[in-house]
C-alpha cells in the first residue's frame, strides 16, 4: 500500500518535471527563432535612418509678359493635443498662435471647444490651409513654445510619459492664383482630390482642365539616408537622392499687360451699356495667338462663391448662339468663291416686304432700289444677302461654311468647346433656309468659331486656329511645342480673302462701323444684331457683336471680336451703338500699348484736311501693370456732393478737343 502510494507521487512528480522542462524547451526555441529574424530581416530602427519626402509640383500657367497666374505651393495643417497645454499658459498660446499664423484668437479659441462646449482633451487641427510661408513661422514658433514651458508630458494608455507640442504637417498641394479674377474664365478652376495620405488639384475648366495630362504633378522625389543624434540626415556615399519631376508649365500668347486693360475697359462699357455680359477676343491674324481673351463675368479661382457659379463655364467656346449679319460677309465669300457673283453684281433689293417662300417675310433697316453686293454687306440687306445665297446649292453654301469652322470644333485650348449647329443640305436646299442662315438665323456659333473665320479676311483665306498656350516647359527650361486638335483650314481663295477685306474697310468707312474709325489704320469689320431665343421664341433682348481686323502699315494684324449679351440701355442693343465702340476702345488699348502703330502722315493729312486746330498734347505717363490691380473708389463726402452739384449748375461747356489731338495714352485714360 505504501509502495503503490509512493510510485503515483513519484509520476506525479516526474509529469511535472517534464511539463516544466517542455515549457522551458519552448520558450527557449521561441528566443531563438526570434534572434534568427531578427538576424536575417532588415531592422527598422528610426534611430539610424531617415526619409524626407519631395513632393512634386503641378506646373504653373505664366503669361507672355512673364507673370504667374497660376502656380503651387505646399499645404499644411497645424495639430496641436488639448491635454498637453498647461491650462495658465493657455491664451499665451492661442495669441501666439494667431499671430504667427494669421488666424484670429477667437477661431483659435473656438478650436478648443467640442460640440457639448467642453474644451478637447484629444489631437485638435487648428488650421488645415496653411501656406508655406505661416508654416515656416509656425514651426520656429514650436520650439518656443517648448522653451517657455507652455506644454506639459502627459500618460498615455501605456503608462508612457509622452511630451507633445505643436506640430505642422505637409498634407497637401495648394494651388494659387495671385492675380485673382485675371484672364478667368479662361483660366479654369480646380478641385481638390485626397487620396488618404497627400491632397492634389485636378482641373475642372479652362486651361487648368484643357492641359490637366501636361501640368499635372509628374513624380516625388526623396532623400534617404543614414541621420546623426539630432535628427538630421548624413550626406554620404550610401545616402541615396532621387530628384522630383514637377508638371509642366504652361506659357501663354496672353500678355497680361493687354489682357488687365481690357478687363478694365470691358467693366466700364458693361455699366455703360447695362449689358449682361461682353466678351472680347484679340487675336495675331498670321498665327493665331491670342493675344487677349477677356470677359465681364469674371472671378477669383481661389475665392469661388455661390454667387460666382454662372461665371465658371468659359462661354467663348462653350455657348453656341444665332450670330446674325456677321455672318453676311462668309456667305458673300462662298458666293465670290464659286464665281457666281463679283463685289460689283447688282441686286434689286427695293421690297418692303420680300417674300423668302413658305409665307415668310423679311425686310431691310434702310431702303434702296438696287445696290451692289459690296453695298448689301455694307448696309447690312437681308434681302441682298438672301439673293446672293440663292445662286449657291445648299451644298455648296453649307461646304463653304463649314470650311471657315463652322458646326465643328473651333479648337481653342480649353476645355470645352462645341461645335454649333447648320441646317443639312437637304434642308438648305430649300430657299427659304438658305435665305434665313445667310444672314446669320436657323443656325448656331461660337465666339472662337466667328474670331477663327474673320482671321481668313485679314490673312489670305485661311481660318487660323485661335492659340492661348504658345509652348510649355519643364524645370530644365527645355520647351515643348503642341499642335492644335484642330488645324488651320483655307476657307476661301486668296483673292476672294482681298476682296471681303476691302468690302469690311467700307463696312467702317460708310456703314454700320463708322464708329470703329481710328486715323492711321486700317480697321474693318461687320456689325451683326440677332434677338435671343428663349424657350423656341425670340425675345425682345439680343446679341450684339462686331469682328473685325485692326491692322497698321508695319506689318501688326490682329482679328477683333466683341460680343454683348443683352444691353439694356435704350438703343444700345443695336451692334452699332455697343460692339462697335468697344471695338474701337480695344484698338485704343493696342495703340497705347505699342502693338498697334499709327501712320503719322495719315494723321497730319487728316489734320490738314479737317483744318483741326492742333492742340499742345501733355503725353502721360504709361500707367504700369501694378496700377491696374490698385483701383480705389473715391469716396465723396457731403460737402463734395453740395459742392459738384453747385459747379454743375454755373458749368460752362468747354470744347472737347478732337480725338486724334490726344496721346494714346490720354485716349486710354479716357476709357476710366
């Protein structure tokens, strides 16, 4: 029995010897495997190694005259953990803060409090926008901070004492435009996109949109290497440094100095005329580089409000309308083009009702028996121009337009850009259609459409493609050269080009243009005035324009085009009283800024024939770039007001001095 009692202790014990040398045995295999992989696998010890990021860039967009209108810089946000603030030294940092960073105390302040109204206890993003320059001051500001014992170590869940501070990290792109509302809405706008780790703008229009594959940031760069006992990194043979590579820039035929002058002026002529939007193309007739592509309903790409959303489509190729006469001077083209009439066939145009077929009726403003074909263009006749697009088929007619761009893309660079619309052959076969899209109605258009076909009056026949990029670059300044989507076409014969280019010289000498006249150049054009359609109606509001050419004796030629959107001043819808004058103020604008050179024997010759007193001319000086982003109201007080109303009264009438007697750049100061 004894025995028996002593053998099961004896395996009791032996079991738990051999339990306890197995768990030893285990533990000690489980040591060993974990110093093998921690031999064979690379070790991750910050200590010794250190990666710093380099971002790429998205490209910038700069003008001609070399200003940025668009470019990036780093973004970053500032975190700063509630519980690690010493609560009396509190409002030193947050006025610290503000200060360094921009921001006023009370957002600051605010940025403490939770929804319940208790302050944060947890990690609290103070700013998520701040730019590199704030983020310099911000991280210098940290190491104060530190130094004035404004932060206190506090336990984390671990038990681990952990001193937090303020911290500024890189989360993104930022992208400026430092100009605001210039050159949009060409210019385009951007959203942002977040990935999770890094935010990046992406175009949506304009340009930023149209070139997004080109400017769009390329590849990160990094430096990595060995770090010292203070953090920064060792420059040595083991060290590796991998270059980013940036988008690429954009280079503009835009030059900023034109562009902000006619932003200006445009303004001016919008409250003038009480349009709801006038747009304005300036184009080198040879090449197709825009030189300026300006319009009223403009706004800061960075700052877009609720109220900016009907400025953001850029309507110069994105908003097909019915032209009217302006597109008198291409039917007459295709006609002179197929020899079935020259500048001087007659027409018998004395209807006061002229019946187009179908029981419709169409009449002309003046009244004359016959006139000419240079004359129908040149008094604008619907009836004329209905007859001249009579001796074409509708093949030819349609063919013809369509050589000059029309219903099809105009190909400027942005991003959008529609084709318009023409009637089929089969129905332009039919008279009473050929007749109504003759002069310009049953049709559709484009702003960059009608600036692309005018240039084919000013340089031989050719349509040329309107250009706003003129090369891109990279960071080694190696330039890069892309070729329209659409290229430039021949719409008409050279001597069919020299013939409608004589016939908008009289358009401004005895028509509808007269108030383009500028002594010392030639300017030519055509006037066109087209009722809006709203709703399959057409309504008592209209489209205006006026495109033409302003060329001087020196070999500069550019296109011009105007384009008012319903004017609600009394008359001022007809194209005469409102494109015109415009037109005119943008050639003033080129003389004035030396693209545009007057023939100074045209102007004395003038003179001598009007026998105009010639006035002493005090030339001022030529306002700079700068000036143009600095306008200030007046503000006038009560005892101005009485003061002007009084000198109104006993004002006596002073002699206007004759405009050709003022210096290019009173006559721009005149615009203002």
């Amino acid at each position: 029995m004894d025995n028996s009692i002593q053998n099961s202790t004896l395996i009791k014990r032996i079991r738990r010897v051999n339990i306890l040398q197995g768990f030893l045995l285990i533990t000690l295999l489980l040591f060993l495997f974990s110093v093998f992989k921690t031999i064979v696998q690379e070790r991750r010890i910050p200590s010794h190694n250190k990666i710093i990021h380099d971002r790429s860039f998205r490209g910038a967009i700069i003008s001609a005259d070399h200003y940025t209108l668009s470019s990036s810089e780093k973004n970053y946000k500032a975190v700063v953990r509630g519980a690690s603030i010493r609560p009396e030294k509190k409002e030193l940092f947050i006025k610290l803060f503000s200060i360094y960073s921009g921001i006023s105390e009370d957002i600051v302040r605010h940025a403490f409090i939770d929804a319940k109204g208790q302050q944060k206890q947890s990690n609290i993003v103070l700013s998520q926008t701040i730019k590199t320059s704030h983020a310099m001051q911000l991280k210098a500001l940290a190491l104060k901070l530190r130094r004035l014992g404004v932060f206190r170590s506090i336990k984390t869940r671990s038990g681990i004492n952990v001193l937090y501070g303020l911290d500024i990290v890189e989360v993104g792109e930022y992208r400026r435009f430092p100009l605001h509302d210039v050159l949009s809405p060409a210019l385009g706008y951007i959203r942002k996109v977040d990935n999770g780790k890094y935010i990046r703008p992406a175009g949506i229009k304009g340009l930023e949109k149209s070139y997004e594959t080109h400017i769009t940031s390329k590849k990160d760069g990094f430096f990595k290497g060995k770090r010292d006992v203070l953090g920064a990194v060792i420059h040595d043979k083991n060290s590796i440094n991998k270059e980013r590579v940036d988008g690429l820039d954009l280079h503009l035929n835009v030059s900023l100095d034109v562009q902000r002058r006619v932003e200006y002026m445009l303004d001016e002529m919008k409250k003038k005329i009480d349009a709801s939007q006038i747009m304005v193309g300036v184009m080198e007739s040879d090449t197709g580089k825009v030189l300026a592509l300006a319009s009223t309903q403009r706004y800061d790409p960075e700052h877009i409000h609720q109220s900016d959303v009907p400025s953001l489509d850029p309507k110069f190729s994105e908003y097909p309308y019915e032209a009217g006469s302006v597109i008198k001077p291409l039917t007459l083209a295709i006609a002179l083009n197929h020899n079935v009439v020259t500048p001087h066939t007659w027409f018998k145009t004395g209807f006061k009702n002229f019946d187009i077929t179908g029981g419709q009726h169409i009449n002309d403003d003046e009244f004359f028996d016959s006139q000419t074909a240079t004359n129908i263009i040149v008094h604008s006749s619907n009836i004329g121009i209905s007859q001249i697009a009579w001796r074409l088929t509708g093949k030819e007619f349609r063919e013809g337009l369509l050589k000059f761009g029309l219903s099809q893309k105009s190909g400027l660079d942005l991003s959008r850009d529609l084709p318009g619309f023409l009637k089929s052959t089969h129905i332009l076969n039919h008279k009473m259609h050929r007749a109504n899209s003759s002069f310009g109605y049953g049709m559709t258009v484009t702003f960059a459409q009608l600036l692309k076909a005018y240039a084919a009056f000013n340089n031989g026949g050719i349509a040329v493609t309107p250009r706003l990029v003129n090369y891109l670059s990279d960071g080694k300044e190696k330039r890069y050269t892309i070729k329209p989507k659409i290229a430039d076409s021949k719409a008409i014969s050279t001597k069919t080009s020299k013939e409608i280019h004589k016939i908008l010289l009289e358009v401004v000498k005895r028509g509808t243009g007269v108030k383009a006249q500028y002594v010392g150049l030639e300017i030519g054009g055509k006037t066109g005035t087209a009722h809006i359609a709203k709703n399959g109606r057409y309504t008592r509001a209209y489209h205006s324009s006026f495109y033409g050419f302003a060329n001087d004796d020196k070999g500069h030629k550019y296109t011009i085009g105007v384009f008012v959107i319903e004017a609600k001043k009394p008359y001022t819808y007809f194209a005469s009283a409102s494109a015109v004058p415009t037109f005119k103020n943008i050639v003033k604008i080129l003389v004035n800024q030396n693209y545009l050179s007057p023939n100074k024997k045209a102007i004395a010759a003038y003179k001598a024939r009007t026998k105009e007193k010639v006035y002493p001319t005090k030339v001022k000086q030529k306002r700079s770039i700068k000036s143009l982003f600095k306008r200030k109201k007046k503000t006038l007080t009560k005892k101005t007001l009485i003061k002007k109303r009084k000198s109104k009264k006993t004002q006596v009438k002073k002699i206007t001095k004759p405009t050709i007697h003022k210096s290019a750049n009173a006559l721009f100061e005149d615009l203002f």
